[in-house]
C-alpha cells in the first residue's frame, strides 16, 4: 500500500466504497453521464452548444465549462462517444474567458455530483449572474450631485405640476403589445422613492447581449446621482413594484376606462373608414384612416358625410373610438395629426360645387398604430414619437 501514490489510494478506496450499480457503471460514470445528459437537454432547448460569458445565464455558463472538461478528459470523451448523438464532443470548445483545464477532475465530479440523482443544476436558488450583481451595485452606487442648484427648479416645478394634475404618474411596464418602454434624456421617473432626472444619454453602446445601451447621467431629488446604465435603471423601474414614469405636461390628456369623480368629459377620438369609389382609396381601403377629435356625436358628425369633401364624398364607417377625460381636444388633435403627418394622404377631392379640395386627415396607417398612439398618449411616451410608414411603427424622431 505504501507503494501506492494518492491517485491509485482514491482509485483503490472509490471502488472499494462504491460497488457498481446495474449495467457496470460507477457512481462516478453515472455521474458524468448524467452530466452530459443535463448538456445534451439544453441544446436540444436553446438549439446551441452552452456558451462561456458573465453576461449570460450562469447555469449555461456552467454547462460551458463542463463540456469543455470532458472534451480534454479522455476518458470521459470514451465513455460519452456513444450518447453524442449531437456531436458536443467532437465540436471546437467554445472560447471561453477562464481556461478549460482551470477545472481539474475532483472539481469535475464535485460539480457533477447529484446530477445522477433528482437535483438539477437548473434548480439552484438565490444564484445572480453576474450581470445582475453588476447591476445591483450601479443602481446603489450614487454619489453627491456637485451642481444639484441646476437642477433643483426642474424637481420642484415637477412636483407642482403633479400637485396641480398637469403631470401625473404612470405605472413603468414591461411590454404591453406595443413597443418596449424607453428611456429618453429630459424625462422623470420615480424609483425607490426618489423622483429620478434623466439629465444625459451618452453614445449609444452595444451590450453583449445585443442589444444598444447607453451611459446616463441620472440625477435624483435628495441631491445625489448616478451613471448607471439606460438598460440598467430600465430593469430597476421593471422590478421596483412603485417605480413610475411621469408624463410630459404636453402629454396630459388623460385617458381611462372609467372615470373617476370629478373627471370632466372632453369628447371622442374617432377612426373612420371611407366607402369611396375613388381608385387611390379602394386601394388603400384597408390601411387609409380619419382620426379626428369630437365634442359632440361621432354618428352625428358623420351622418352627411357623401356631402361633404372632408370625408372625401362619400360615406363611412367607424373602426374605432377612444373617450377622453380633462383634455384639450384642438391640442390632442394637432399632436395625434404630427405623429402620423408622413403618412398623411395627398389626395384631391372636388367638392359638390366642383371646387377642388385636399383633405388634410386621411392617414395611410393600420388600426394597430393607432391603437400603440392612444396607449403612448396615455402612458406619456408619445414625445418625441412620429410614425414611420416604411416599418410601419411608431419610432424616435431623428434630432
């Protein structure tokens, strides 16, 4: 025995204390296998090879790492060749940011162990990328704002406008159908309790992830401010169950589905179809829109519409309506025209007097834009939005 090194000892004492299970395996053969199997089940999810990078999933980053060691043990690589249906084994390692043989074997198996049993890595707790801790660190790393005075007058012009009901606060949500919500520079949140001033967005960046990041410069009411990152305070107002958005004064017109005591009824937004026989319009029939605002009856405004050269003299039908609360209905209605005004419809139509006529609120937009439109109006993201007729989307205006 003294002849023996510690390697051939741990050999000696592995099969002593642990007799093969059915079918001739170890524990520890079972163990890779099992291991290997965990690899194969998240290809065959996600369609690729696990891959190395702090920024992604910790457990795929696990994956990564134990694939790459038992494509340099060799005898691991004999005893998986048969169940590499996938070809993980004979594929080039992925390049990873720690070496391969940094792993050595007993931290291998230490790794493996339980998953020839219930436990599956994938059901680890309380485990932060480290992305996520990155994250928890900026948003807590705030230091005094030197020039705080500057920006004093904005927060409390901020807080009248809230108490006097020109601003108010909309929940920050994820993704209601419509686009992502944004961050842009000049715009008010609230997070953990504080109003937040978005005062500067730097170049915009591109995040291993893919997507465009950028460094801000965001100040807070109690003197102090950060340079966290836009998708970073984005996933702070996400998770933050009280975090909200305050809306611009000039996006004010409020909306809902019921209204609340002392609400003040404006009127409607309506979206109508045409019945033209026009050859420009029975080609866009689907996609060409009126959007109007009105105090009064939507059905009443339209009942002589074939008479009338707004409507393009002819009738037409009602797609949609919106009710409107405390709005100023000319304002709405000027702000509603500029975000669709590049797919306005230049379009002649000869009065019944034959006096030609160009009407000015036909829009070439499908009902969803207009619906995105409504939603950004209600939420207060509608600033600084046109629509763009190529995508077919509501996108940034180019500054």
């Amino acid at each position: 025995m003294s002849d023996l090194d510690l390697d051939e000892l741990r050999s000696e004492l592995d099969d002593f204390a642990q007799p093969e299970k059915k079918g001739g395996r170890s524990p520890r053969e079972e163990r890779i296998i099992a291991g290997f199997e965990e690899i194969q089940r998240f290809v065959e999810k996600s369609g690729d090879a696990p891959r190395h990078g702090e920024d992604g999933d910790i457990f795929e980053r696990l994956y990564a790492v134990r694939l790459d060691r038992l494509r340099v043990l060799e005898d691991c690589r004999s005893l998986l060749t048969p169940f590499d249906h996938q070809g993980l084994l004979t594929g080039a390692p992925v390049t990873s940011s720690a070496p391969a043989d940094a792993m050595d074997e007993d931290e291998l198996l230490a790794e493996l162990e339980g998953a020839a049993g219930s436990s599956d890595i994938t059901k680890l707790r309380h485990v932060r990328t480290s992305a996520e801790k990155r994250e928890a660190e900026e948003i807590a790393s705030r230091e005094k704002c030197l020039d705080f005075e500057t920006f004093k007058p904005l927060f409390e012009q901020v807080q009248s406008d809230l108490e006097r009901g020109l601003r108010t606060t909309r929940p920050f949500v994820k993704d209601a159908g419509f686009l992502k919500a944004d961050i842009q520079a000049g715009q008010f949140f609230i997070l953990g309790g504080q109003t937040a001033y978005v005062a500067e967005v730097g170049v915009p960046i591109k995040a291993p992830n893919g997507e465009t990041d950028a460094r801000l410069r965001v100040i807070y009411s109690n003197g102090t401010e950060s340079d966290l990152l836009l998708r970073s305070l984005q996933r702070a107002l996400y998770k933050d169950e009280a975090g909200r958005r305050i809306t611009e004064p000039s996006a004010g017109p409020l909306f809902d589905d019921q209204t609340d005591d002392g609400d003040q009824a404006s009127g409607t937004i309506y979206v109508l179809r045409s019945k033209s026989d026009h050859p420009l319009v029975a080609a866009n029939r689907e996609i060409l829109h009126k959007i109007g605002v009105t105090g009064g009856s939507v059905e009443r405004r339209i009942a002589n519409a074939r008479l009338d050269p707004t409507y393009l003299m002819a009738d037409v039908e009602i797609v949609a309506t919106y009710e409107l609360y405390n709005v100023n209905r000319a304002k709405l209605e000027t702000l509603i025209h500029k975000v669709f005004g590049a797919a306005r419809l230049d379009v002649e139509i000869k009065d019944r007097f034959g006096q030609p006529i160009v009407p000015k609120e036909w829009f070439l937009v499908p009902l969803f834009a207009v619906d995105e439109a409504v939603n950004r109006i209600k939420d207060g993201t509608i600033t600084g939005r046109v629509y763009d007729p190529k995508t077919a989307r509501l996108v940034l205006r180019e500054r």
